[in-house]
C-alpha cells in the first residue's frame, strides 16, 4: 500500500478514536449521573446533560469518519478493482429486483446499501448489502409492543447469465423461504448437491441445462468459502444470489482499528463479485 | 363405545377389509407414481429427441457452408451421420444414441476441417452455426442428465421391494440410460 494512503488511514484512525474516546467518556458521565442520582444529589444533572452531549458529538465524528472511509477509500478500491463499475454507499438495490425472484419473503422493513453496479469481464451486475426484518407484535400486560427481527442480513448480486433459458430456476440452502408458486423439487443427479440444495423449477429441462455439473460444483465450493445460507436464482436471463451471512459489509466499526488488516478484508469482500464471474464462469458468452 | 357391542368376527372382519383398503390404496399410489415417473422419462426422452433435431440441423447448415470452401471433406463427413433426415419416429434409444455418436464425430472433423481453413474460420455465419452447436450441445447434456435422473429414479422404485411386486404386475420393465457419448471417449481420428 502506498505511503500516502497509509497515513490517511492512520489520519482516519485518530479520528476513528477521537470518537470512541468521546462516546466512553460520554459513558461515563452517565454513569456518574446515575451514582448521583442515586446517592439522592441533584448535581447528577450537570454530568447526564455533558454525557448525552459528548455521546452525540462520538456518535457524530464516528458518522464523519465512515462517510469519508466509505466515499474516499471504498470508491478508490471499487476504481482499482474493477475496470468499469461505480460505487454509491447510500444507495441500494431496488426492491423489484430482490423480491422478482421470489426466494426472500417480503419484509416490512427494507434496507440496502453500499450499491456496486458497473461490468467485470463483459457481465453486467449489481451487488449491495441487504437487511430484511419482519415486524412481530407480543402482547403482555402492560400493553402491545412491536419489534422487528432481521431475518435476512447479509450481501445481494444480480449478474446477466450467460445462457438464454425459460423458466424460473432456484436454488436454496434449506427450505424456500416462500411459497413455490407452481415450482417443483427437482432432484439433480448429484447425491451432494441434493444433500447441501433444495432446487426448485418450473422447467426441468432447463434446470439441467443451467445446473451443469460445472456450475454445481463452482456453487458448493461458493457455499464452502462463504458462511451462512446462499440463495441462488436463476430468472428472466439473470443470476441472482443472496448470502445471508448476518454481517453488515463494507462498515467501520467504532472499536475496530482502521488498518491495512481491515483494508484487505474489504478488499477480498469486493473481490467476491469477481470470484463469482469467474468461477461460475459467468464471463463465458458463447451462446449468445 | 358402539364398537364394544360388535362380535369378534365382526371386528375381525372390519380389520379384514380395512387392511384390504390399506393395500388397495397404496397399490393404486405405487401404481400411479409408476406411470408419473414412466412419463416424465417419456418427456425427457423428447427432450432428447428436440435437442438431437437442434444439432443436426446446425451441422447440417456449418456443412453447407464448408461445402463452398471444402467440398470433399464437407461431403465426406456428411457420410458420418447416421441419418441424413433426421431421426427417425420409430428410432430407438439406442439408434438415437449411435445417432448422437455419429452427429459428434462429424462435428470432431469438421472441426479439424476448419482449422485448415482460415477463410472458413473466419467465416459469421460458421462462427454463429459453431455457437448454436455449441448451445444444441449444452442442451442434449441437459436432456441426457434429466433422462437419466428419471430413468434412475423409476429403475430405483422397480427394483425396490415392495414396490416391485406393483410394477411387475402391470408390466414395467427397467428403462435404459442414455449413455454419455462413445466419441468422446475416444481421440478423434479423422481421414480425408
């Protein structure tokens, strides 16, 4: 890395800590409210009010310094990575192009961000983090209280598929999330795919035709490399695949340092979009 | 409580004919699932047959084109092919196979053929028939993969006790698989 970059990140760093020392002084504060409180003194006050202010101005600067990791350093990564692709960290993936394939349930609350869209080698895509939660409702005596659950937290990519097929193709790890809508189970002719995949499809022949031994195989070894269930979706000449991971990508976080360590692992989650082009051989368009 | 005033025979003879029922059903069950199954491999069977059309028709149209660049080796390698019409409505699955075989051999040479010839190489519409053979290809594997996936899972229940004694009784038989491509097992070895 080179050495105008290093100091910047060392630059953002001290601002990065800048805002925990905020935050746990802030902490603090209340802390010594609360004992003053509690000892019955009214001067508990004068340190609640200087902790709340010193939490916001933590939680401020800590907001400034991932805007300006994400917007100066996450755009040069995306610039050097790929050769033509754009970053937007506000924006996400449309909900139509989550939900057109049918194997994420519909949420009551809908978040994306961190949108890459540009191409890798000829293959159009799209990628950005997802966040899914569903409203639950408990009531109990004191009244009805509604909270929301994430059912779905990790990372979304639509490519263009290099076959033209018909029919609506998925493949999921465990059961579909959804209901089937007129697709089958399908059994393919791999005992270990079956085992690892439940694949669904309107169309058999075209299942085959998109599910080459090939392509099984580049899917269990993506299974194998990434945590979490995948979700696969094969519609409309695109591919689509969801990992549901529980991480929020492409985030600083307050107590972590910001450093060469923290860069290469964004970088390897960027380098995802290109590893699944290429060992899925998405970058192959013979047939068209 | 009723039940407790029937005789034992009575109650003998509703286990009887409730047994009977039992088997009855699940024969009429195995049956059907039978007969499913022997007809997605029928459908899978025309997938071939669609796929098998598709490439012929492709390498018929690159032999063609070749003819205007290499009329001998065109016309020698059209004599590979086991059908010149297409195949057949009567062919067996086996015919369809050395059908198949056939097809990929003069593929192999035309392969070799066009090497020989840069214009022909050269050539959209050879490049385009090269890709639609290409895709006719991908789409026989699929069709051979799906074939094979139902014939094994039909040949898995025939052969299966009890279901056995079902499919014996209305007559059904192990199906065989579409096997994967001789040719291609082989080096290509063509004269000219």
């Amino acid at each position: 890395m080179k050495e105008e970059k290093i100091n910047k990140l060392e630059q953002l760093n001290k601002r990065r800590k800048r805002s925990t020392l905020f935050v746990v002084l802030g902490i603090a504060s209340g802390i010594i409210a609360f004992i003053l409180f509690a000892s019955g003194s009214n001067i508990g006050v004068v340190p609640f009010i200087v902790g709340i202010v010193l939490v916001i101005i933590g939680f401020g600067t800590f907001s400034a310094v991932s805007h300006d990791f994400k917007n100066k350093f996450l755009k040069e990564m995306v610039d050097d990575i790929f050769e033509d692709a754009n970053y937007y960290p506000k924006k996400g993936v449309d909900k139509n192009t989550v939900y057109r394939c049918n194997f994420l349930k519909k949420a009551d609350r809908f978040h994306s961000e961190d949108l890459i869209n540009g191409k890798i080698d000829g293959v159009n895509f799209q990628s950005s983090d997802l966040r899914l939660q569903e409203r639950h409702v408990r009531h109990t005596k004191n009244g009805t209280q509604t909270y929301y659950v994430t059912y779905f937290l990790g990372r979304f990519f639509e490519f263009d598929f290099p076959k033209d097929f018909i029919g609506h193709l998925l493949v999921t790890e465990g059961r579909l999330m959804t209901s089937r809508r007129g697709l089958e189970n399908i059994e393919m002719e791999s005992i270990d795919f079956n085992k690892k995949f439940n694949t669904y499809s309107n169309n058999h022949h075209h299942a085959f035709y998109i599910l080459t031994p090939h392509l099984m195989e580049a899917i269990m070894e993506l299974e194998r490399r990434h945590p979490g269930s995948i979700l696969l979706c094969f519609l409309d000449n695109k591919f689509s695949l969801a990992i549901n991971n529980h991480q929020d990508t492409f985030e600083i976080k307050m107590f972590r340092k910001i450093d060469q360590r923290l860069f290469i692992e964004m970088e390897r989650d960027l380098l995802v979009v290109k590893e699944i082009v290429h060992e899925l051989k998405l970058n192959r368009n013979i047939f068209k | 409580m009723g039940i407790f005033l029937l005789s034992p025979i009575a109650i003998v003879g509703i286990i009887v004919i409730a047994l009977f029922l039992i088997v009855v059903f699940w024969y009429i069950g195995v049956m059907n699932k039978l007969r499913q199954l022997e007809v997605r491999v029928q459908e899978a069977e025309s997938g071939i047959d669609v796929a098998l059309t598709k490439r012929f028709d492709a390498l018929t149209k690159m032999l063609d084109t070749t003819k205007g660049y290499a009329k001998h080796e065109a016309e020698t390698l059209e004599k590979v092919i086991k059908w010149r019409k297409g195949i057949p409505s009567d062919a067996t699955l086996q015919e369809k196979q050395e059908f198949s075989n056939s097809i990929t051999e003069a593929v192999n040479g035309l392969n070799v053929v066009v090497e020989r010839y840069p214009d022909l190489k050269a050539n959209t519409t050879f490049i385009n028939l090269q890709n639609s053979i290409m895709d006719a290809e991908e789409h026989l594997q699929a069709a051979r993969r799906l074939f094979n996936a139902n014939v094994r899972a039909l040949n898995h229940r025939i052969v299966t006790f009890p279901q056995s004694i079902v499919a014996k009784r209305i007559g059904m038989e192990r199906k065989d698989f579409f096997e994967a491509e001789e040719s291609k097992r082989q080096d290509v070895k063509m004269e000219f």
